[in-house]
C-alpha cells in the first residue's frame, strides 16, 4: 500500500503542476464567502470517515475532469501546524487531495471550480482528523502561604481567698514586671476574692464557682478574647514563676493553637 501511496504521490507531484488556480497554501483567511457563488451541479466531494491522526489519506472530488481540475481552486481551514495538504490530478483525471495532520482538529476542505456562464461553482467537505483528548485538567491551587506567627493575648484570672493571703503571694499580685509584661502584650491579669467575686456575679461569679474546692489561689489561663480555658493550676507563688507560666502561654510568637503546640502541650499541662 506505501509503494502504491509513493508512486501516486510521484504521479501527482508531475500532474499537480498543470493546476491552474492552485492549492490554497499561503492564505490564512477562512474559506472565500458562498452567498454569490451559483450552486449549479457542483464537484461531489466523496465522503469520508474520521481520518486517523497522523496518517496520510486521499480527499476525493468527483465530476471534475483533469481541464476543469487545472482551473480549480483549492483551499483548507483551520491549517493544523505541520498538517500536509497536496492537491493533485490523478490518473483517472479527477482531482485528489493527499491530506495528513500531526494533530486531532475539523477541517473544512473546499473546491471552487469554474462553471456555467463564468460563474463559480463550490464545493466542500469537512474532514475530522482523530478524536479530540480530554481537556488538560485544572492547574492545582496554589496553597496559601504559611500563616504568620501571631502571639496570642490571654488573660489570667487569679481567684484567691484574701483573708489567707500570704506575704508571699502579695509580691505577685503587687509585681510591677507582671504589669509590665501583660501592658506591653496587650494580656489582661486579675487578682480578685473569691467572696467578692461570688458577690459580684455574672462572668466574676462564674469563676468563683470554677475556683471552687480548689486550693487557692487558684488561676485560669484563657484566650483574651474569649474562648475556652487554656490553662488552669494553683497559681505560681513568685513574680517569676507567675510570668513564665503566663509568658509559656501567652503565644509568645509561636502561633500554635490556644498558645500551646502540640509537642508542647503535654510538657505544660
């Protein structure tokens, strides 16, 4: 079959240079307006099935003699990059066109030949080359870039019984670095009576009712702008140690949930 292919092609190439109007190589335009061509009896294009990608195949026109064939026009459209499109007369006198494209695509093939009264008469045929693949799937979504570590601003409320206050614990409540650190942080820190905040009810009352049978003074570490607690202890009985438990967590630029990574958690609980 390739030598058979060969030797029309080589037939061809001598008989194609009689075309007269030639293929339609150079243009880009889309195929020439039909709405004055005169539809007399025009050159039937023969049918054909999908053409396989890649392979060279024969585009016949019939009721074209090899005179009329040399007076013809030919063209294509779309033209698939590295497509073949050679025109040709053959033995039997009727015009043939050896076609092949690298890639799947529907091309319009046409003919204007000559007719009647000088008038054109055109024909064409559409040619689809393979089966068209699925469409190349979405570009994944970029992921959003790490968050930046934020330090969280807690609030410690100590709840105490002032009356078995201790000298000791008098130096926390009274330290001027816890003040600092909870001014600079933007963290909140409250001292308060257990009586007084049973009294006063509300948020206060509800502390209190936390605190109760614990040993205090007592402290509840939470979120300063609300939320569950995140830490609760007997509270530290020096102005140091106080501020490491609060500073550990307060977030201090970690970013970690609640102020606490997870590696972490089990070391501060």
């Amino acid at each position: 079959m390739i030598k058979n292919l060969l030797g029309t092609l080589l037939i061809a190439a001598c008989l194609t240079i009689g075309l007269g109007g030639g293929a339609d190589h150079g243009s880009t335009a889309a195929k020439p307006a039909t709405a004055s061509v005169a539809r007399t009896k025009a050159p039937a294009p023969v049918p054909i099935g999908t053409v396989p990608v890649g392979q060279i195949v024969q585009l016949g026109f019939t009721d074209l003699t090899a005179d009329v064939a040399r007076k013809s026009h030919l063209g294509y459209y779309p033209r698939p990059a590295g497509a073949i499109f050679f025109p040709a007369v053959g033995l039997d006198g009727n015009v043939a066109v050896f076609f092949s494209s690298p890639t799947a695509a529907k091309v319009l093939v046409w003919i204007d030949s000559p007719g009647v009264d000088g008038k054109v008469v055109h024909a064409e045929m559409e040619v689809t080359v393979g089966t068209p693949g699925p469409p190349e799937p979405p570009e994944p979504p970029v992921p959003p870039p790490d968050p930046v570590p934020v330090a969280q601003k807690i609030q410690v409320v100590v709840i105490e019984e002032t009356d078995d206050s201790t000298a000791a614990f008098s130096k926390v409540r009274n330290s001027k670095a816890i003040r600092d650190w909870a001014d600079a942080g933007g963290h909140r820190v409250f001292f308060i009576d257990i009586n007084a905040a049973k009294s006063a009810g509300g948020s206060w009352g509800t502390w209190a009712a936390k605190a109760d049978g614990k040993a205090l003074p007592y402290a509840f570490i939470s979120p300063a702008a609300g939320g569950d607690v995140i830490k609760e202890a007997e509270a530290p009985t020096t102005p140091d140690a106080f501020l490491a438990l609060a500073k550990r967590y307060g977030g201090e630029g970690t970013g970690c949930p609640a102020g606490i990574c997870p590696k972490e958690k089990a070391v501060l609980q």
